[in-house]
C-alpha cells in the first residue's frame, strides 16, 4: 500500500504511512505559512486511501476540497518534487453546520453532551458546576429526557421550584446560584446555541462513509462559529468524547477508520478546566485503539499541552517567526519537539521556512519518529481555496443525508413533562378550594343538628329535675295543711 505524498527531499520524494495516523499528529506554524494547505494534502490524501475525514473549515478555505484543482498553478511545484502522476481531483465532500445554513444541521442532546462538557460551555465555577450535575442526576432519576435548552431550563426551574422538597436529597440548593445558571442557558440560546441542541442527533456513522471507493471528506462550516469558541470547542470535544464511547474495539490496521483535524487547537487549551484537559489526554491516548486519528492544527508546539504533545507522533512544523524573547523560545521548544537530524539547524530553520515548506518528522512502520527533515510541500490535487456560494450550494443540496438532518424532531421531553406536572398541581390547588368551601357548607347544618339534640336533651333533663323539685314541694305543702 502506497502511503500519503507530503512532498520532496532534496530531490526524493517524502510519503507518510497511514497505518501510523491513529498514532496522531500536529501541523503547526504562524498564520501564512502554509498550515491549511498542509491539512488540505493530509485529507485529501486520506481520502484518496477510502479513509473518511472530519475537519472543520475555519475560514473557508478548505471547500475547495469538493473540486478538481489547477494544474498550470501548480506546475512549477509539482516539477521541482517531481510528481510525475500529479492530476486534479475531487473528493466526495458533505458541509455540515451548527446555524444550519451553509450545510446539513449539526445536533446534539442536551443529555449526551454531559455536565462535565455543559459546564464548561456555560463557563461555570465549581458551585455552579456541582448544581448542573444535580440537575443532570435529577432528570436521570426522574426520566426526564434532556434534548434541548429547554429541557434543561425547565429542569433547573422545576429545582428552584422545588428546592425545600429536594434539599434532604441533594443538600443545600443555592437559589442564587441556579438562577446564574440559568442566566448562561439564556446567553448560550440567544447565541444560536438552541440550533444545536435538539434531535436528530448527529450519527457519528455517518461521517465515517465512503464514495466511489473514496473517504468522504466532513467539513463543519467554521467562519462564524470561530466566533464562539466554547461552542466551537465544546462541540469538537462532545464529537471525539462520541467517537470513543460509541466505536468498537480495532486495534492496529493498515488503514484507520477515520481522521479527524482539530483546527484552531490553542483554543481548547487556553482557558479549559483541569478536568476536562484531563479527559481529553485519556481520549487522544485511548481512541487509536478505535482506529481514529486526531491532528491539532495550531501556531505552535507550545500551545499543547505536554501530555498532548507526547502523543502526537507525525509532526509538520511550518515557519514561526522570533520577533520577540518569548518568540525565540516558543522556535527553541518547537525544534526540540523533533528527533534530531545532525545535517540540519532546526531551531535557525523555522525562523527561514517559506510559505509551502515545512520540517517534518514522520513515523516509520516501527512507529518510530524519523529525523526532521526540511521539506518543500506537494500541492493538493484538489482546488486550492474556497468554492463560491453557488457550488456550495449545490454540494449541500446533493447530500444523500439531507433528508435526515433537514427537519427538527420535537418528540416529547423534560420540558414537556414538568410543564404538565406544574398545571396538574395547579389544577388540584385550584379544585382544593371549592371542596373546602363545599365541606364547609355541610358542616354548619351537622352542627346544628348535633346541637338541636343536645338542646333537647337538656330541656329533657331540666324539665324532669323541676318536675321532682315541684312535686317535693307540693307534697311538704300539703302535710303542713294538714
């Protein structure tokens, strides 16, 4: 099996095996450099091996993917690597999108997502983060499905609602606290986030599809959601959190199952919880067992964590520049990321890397990091840049899964079912009053009754007792007569 073209070697061509991608890996370097059409390549040739891939397209650069790309713009690279078989080609490629505008609807459940990812979404502090799990345990106890943002808004309403019924389960129930939470849920809804949240879920299979014997390339619609970046992230953390908990077992195979690009990857760990890092460290070290291979896209090597970078085995280093101190150390860090090559200055070839070249440190099929090796990038056989709106239109419009994503469900859930738990209640509040006022009416008449007895009673006894008084005295009346 042919492995995927990266470029050329002083006149050798260089190939990545793809048997090592669910080894992972890092394309890094500073804005221009080249970073896009690298993940461009990396896909496409994936692709072309009938590997799916999901990437998310930041600014739009990447739906060129779905057409044939230019020879003569490329012809004078594809000479000096001496890429005799280069020709254009397209791969099968399906928009999604979280605003559902640009390609199918993105959703996912309330419920699946989880507390610990939610609460990182709202950017909650530790209190309110322990009151988002109570609401989560709650509606699982109370099967009390959570959808949408509704679903959710209505359990913690029905919590606050309730709080001195729940206090004895659950402990002290912050009113405060609850009504913080809920002010995030409406920020996150007036931010689009409601368009995501809600079914039909995402079916993480079908991003793993084939094509005419080709991968299908996966782009989610990143321009404006680049502009949320705990939604942007949060979702990209739920899809890889899916992707482990959902596949099956694979183990080591001549190809993965999919390749998934984490663009814009400083994003996640600038402000993320510990917990969370933690989570996502456990993922990237278990899921190549699953067959799946993660790439973070980003400036530097130093925006990864180094329990991360550990683990990221292919390694594409575009250009950074030193213009300042902490920029001279982030060149130092990212040359010493590398096995070393003594032919080559790595540090002092970063800041001289132009546009299109790259160091790069591959696996070989030991999984063993070759040495770094300055290299000039092959073009993608695909269009370089974006398609204009008429052709992505047309790409949305031919999805053989349009169908299944167009249109929201709105099966009944939490928000339903403690909305008519609340009118029953006051139903039986309202109907309470009337048979007070109806009981009412018949007691007076039960005591007058009982009274009207007793009344009588007493006459009764009176009488007799004046009765024997009157008869005494008239027999002590006559005998004095007499």
């Amino acid at each position: 099996m042919s492995g995927i073209l990266i470029g050329g070697v002083a006149g050798q061509r260089l190939s990545m095996n793809p048997a090592m991608a669910n080894r992972h890996g890092l394309v890094a370097g500073a804005t221009g450099t080249g970073k896009t059409v690298t993940l461009q390549l990396l896909a496409e040739g994936f692709s072309r091996l009938g590997v799916p891939v999901f990437s998310a397209d930041i600014k739009g650069d990447l739906s060129g993917i779905a057409a044939a790309g230019d020879a003569p713009g490329v012809a004078s690279r594809v000479q000096r690597i001496g890429i005799a078989d280069w020709a254009p080609a397209a791969c099968p490629t399906r928009l999604w999108d979280i605003r559902s505008q640009s390609g199918q609807p993105v959703r996912a459940t309330v419920e699946d997502m989880g507390p610990v990812l939610f609460a990182n979404l709202l950017e909650l502090n530790e209190t309110q983060t322990g009151l988002l799990h109570i609401a989560f345990d709650y509606a699982r106890t109370e099967n009390l499905p959570l959808l949408d943002l509704s679903d959710l808004e209505g359990v913690l309403n029905w919590i606050i609602e309730q709080r001195q019924a729940l206090t004895e389960r659950y402990g002290n129930l912050s009113p405060q606290s609850l009504g913080t939470v809920l002010r995030r849920l409406l920020v996150l809804k007036t931010q689009g986030g409601e368009r995501f949240f809600g079914e039909p879920a995402l079916d993480i299979n079908d991003l793993i599809q084939q094509q005419d014997g080709q991968g299908v390339v996966n782009l989610l619609d990143g321009r404006d959601l680049i502009q949320q970046p705990r939604l942007y992230t949060t979702f990209l953390l739920w899809l890889l959190a899916e992707l482990f908990e959902r596949l099956p077992e694979r183990g080591d195979q001549p190809l993965p199952l999919l390749v998934f690009f984490f663009d814009e990857a400083h994003l996640l760990f600038d402000n993320a919880p510990r917990v969370l890092l933690d989570k996502l460290d456990q993922t990237v070290r278990l899921i190549r067992s699953k067959g799946v291979g993660i790439f973070f896209v980003t400036q530097s090597p130093a925006d990864v964590p180094d329990t991360v970078l550990g683990q990221l085995g292919n390694r594409f280093q575009h250009a950074l520049r030193a213009y300042t101190p902490k920029d001279q150390k982030a060149v130092r860090s990212a040359a010493e990321t590398f096995r070393p090559n003594p032919d080559l200055d790595t540090a002092r070839v970063i800041t001289e890397l132009g546009v299109g070249e790259a160091l790069v440190s591959v696996l070989d099929e030991r999984g063993v990091p070759a040495p770094v090796q300055r290299t000039l990038i092959a073009p993608p056989r695909s269009h370089i840049g974006a398609l204009d709106k008429s052709a992505l239109d047309t790409l949305k419009a031919a999805s053989p899964l349009a169908d299944k994503y167009q249109n929201d469900l709105d099966r009944e859930s939490a928000g339903e079912i403690l909305q008519a738990r609340r009118e029953a209640r006051r139903a039986q509040q309202q109907d309470a009053p009337e048979a007070e006022k109806a009981a009412s009416l018949k007691r007076p008449s039960r005591r007058q009754s009982a009274g009207e007895a007793f009344s009588k009673s007493l006459l009764r006894s009176l009488a007799s007792q004046l009765g024997r008084v009157l008869v005494r005295f008239v027999e002590q009346w006559l005998k004095r007569k007499r």
